[in-house]
C-alpha cells in the first residue's frame, strides 16, 4: 500500500509540474469563452432546499490577481447557490472604490463581495457561518486554480456521508508515545474518515451545516488560541462535535497556484511543520478543550486495532 501511495504522489507531483505553466491559458480561454454568452451565471439557477454556499476571502497583496480563483469558482460543474469573498473593512477602507475593476466586474455573472473587521484568514468561514447557519458552506483559498469538479466532488460526498466534514486534501495525525505528529504531503487517499485527519483548508473542506462546536465563531476564543492557524481551529471544532474528516472519491489533491502568488506546496507545508507555530497552537486548544485529547487518542488506539 505504501508503495501504489507512493507511486500516486509521484505521478501527481510529475503531472502537476507538466501541465503547470499551461494552467492559466486554459482557465483564461475557458473563462473568455464563458463570459461572452449574455446570460451565464456561476450561480445554480434554482435554489436548493439546502444552499450550497461558496466563501472565500483576500488580502491587499492578492486583490489584484484574486479573480483568477474567482473565476474557477464561477466555472464549477455543479453550481453553487451563493459565492462570497469577503474583504476586511481595515484593508479596504474605501471599500469598492479600491478593488480592481477585474475583481468588479464578477458581481454580473454571480459573486457577492461583502464586508466584515478584519479577522485575519478566518474570514473566509466564520462570517459565512454567521450568517448562512443552514447552509452547506465550502471554502476555498484566494490564490489557487480549481478544477471545474471542485464543488462537484466535495458535494457528492456530503450527499454520501452527510455526517462528515469532507476535504480533497488532509494532513494525517498520529500519536507515539503519547506526543503528536504529523505526516505533511496531502496525496494520499483514505478510505476511511478519521478525527485524526486535520483538514488542508488549501485543497478545499466542505462543512455541513452545524457540523462545527458552537464555540467556532468567538472571536475571543480563536484569536487567541489559534491566531494564525485558521485550519487547525475548525478541524479541532469539528472533532469537538463528533465529526470526521473524510478525503473525498477522487480527490484533486494537487494545488496548481495562480501565478504570482507563492511556491506550490509551501504555505501548507509551512503551516504544518515550519514556523507557523501549528504545535504550540494545537496545545494551546487542548488545554483549553481537554477532552479533544481523549477524543484522538481513542481516535488513534482504533486505528491500530483495525
């Protein structure tokens, strides 16, 4: 098994780094090809009896290439009914006026930009949270191009396996000798989900609703606890409320990042082993929520049962 994983990263990474420098002509034809038909929309045309919310959120830095994503977003397979990027007031004071008229210009064919303080990288869920409690809420990273089966493959496994949180990308967890680790990479596939599967927000999680501890929005809680860590805070949330993160049926693990951004895997890689404080930030929440613990590491001696 190790070895077909192995051979799987080896073909994925390979692939990715063929097919990479062609990427953004391709979104860009296809999006040119979308944009001129008169009535298209990103948006699903009738509204489903439990919405499917996309949300997102940017930064100064990336405003200006942000629509790039944006336009993969609006581009999916299966349609969204709501696709949200939220933009903090203190980084855009004179809100509209200061964003790109690229960026603009996608409010015709479906997205919605909407304000909130500035909370760091968790604007790109717990706003959503807030305000669409009942809905099934995606999230997506500004500085990625996805693949038209994005929501598609995230959606049908919720239909699947309603219960779990579903991902394309995980970081796996495991405990020896009662201290953590983690195996960083994201190219492998499990079959089953796991509470030891921290969530790699960059490949993309879907959320059911009210699968998430009703601590997830205190501002007070995360900012603390987590400040830099978005992914680790809502996957502990998640384990706190009894749900599993599961790798979707052909997952797109790959990240092919828009251009002028940042390296590849780095960011992940960074916030999961590097200096990113994932660790002190993960004990941070444990001690204040001892239980997860006990949750894991039942979570953990199941697994070398199986």
């Amino acid at each position: 098994m190790r070895a077909i994983a192995l051979i799987r990263k080896i073909c994925i990474v390979a692939g990715n780094r063929l097919i990479g420098p062609f990427v953004p002509y391709y979104y860009r034809y296809r999006w040119a090809a979308c944009s001129k038909l008169n009535t298209y929309s990103g948006l699903v045309g009738t509204a489903r009896q439990i919405p499917i919310v996309v949300s997102l959120t940017s930064f100064p830095a990336r405003i200006g290439i942000v629509h790039n994503t944006i336009q993969c977003l609006l581009m999916q397979s299966v349609k969204p009914d709501k696709l949200i990027l939220w933009l903090a007031i203190e980084q855009f004071p004179e809100k509209e006026k200061e964003l790109p008229s690229e960026l603009i210009a996608l409010r015709k064919y479906g997205l919605s930009i909407e304000w909130c303080h500035d909370i760091r990288s968790f604007k790109k869920l717990v706003p959503t949270l807030e305000q669409h409690s009942d809905a099934i809420v995606i999230t997506a990273d500004d500085d990625l191009y996805y693949r038209k089966s994005f929501v598609k493959r995230l959606y049908d496994s919720f239909l699947q396996y309603p219960e779990d949180i579903h991902c394309h990308r995980i970081t796996k967890i495991f405990i020896d000798e009662e201290v953590y680790h983690a195996i960083p990479g994201g190219y492998d596939t499990y079959m089953q989900p796991s509470f030891l599967h921290k969530l790699t927000g960059c490949g993309g999680t879907c959320y059911p609703p009210h699968s998430l501890y009703n601590d997830v929005c205190k501002l007070e809680l995360f900012m603390t606890l987590a400040p830099t860590n978005d992914d680790i805070w809502f996957w502990l949330m998640a384990v706190l409320n009894g749900r599993r993160i599961r790798v979707v049926k052909h997952n797109n693990p790959a990240l092919q990042m828009v251009e002028g951004t940042q390296q590849g895997e780095e960011l992940c890689k960074d916030n999961d082993n590097g200096p990113k404080l994932f660790w002190k930030q993960f004990y941070q929440i444990l001690g204040y929520y001892p239980q997860i613990d006990t949750i894991l590491s039942t979570e953990m001696e199941l697994m070398l049962k199986k």
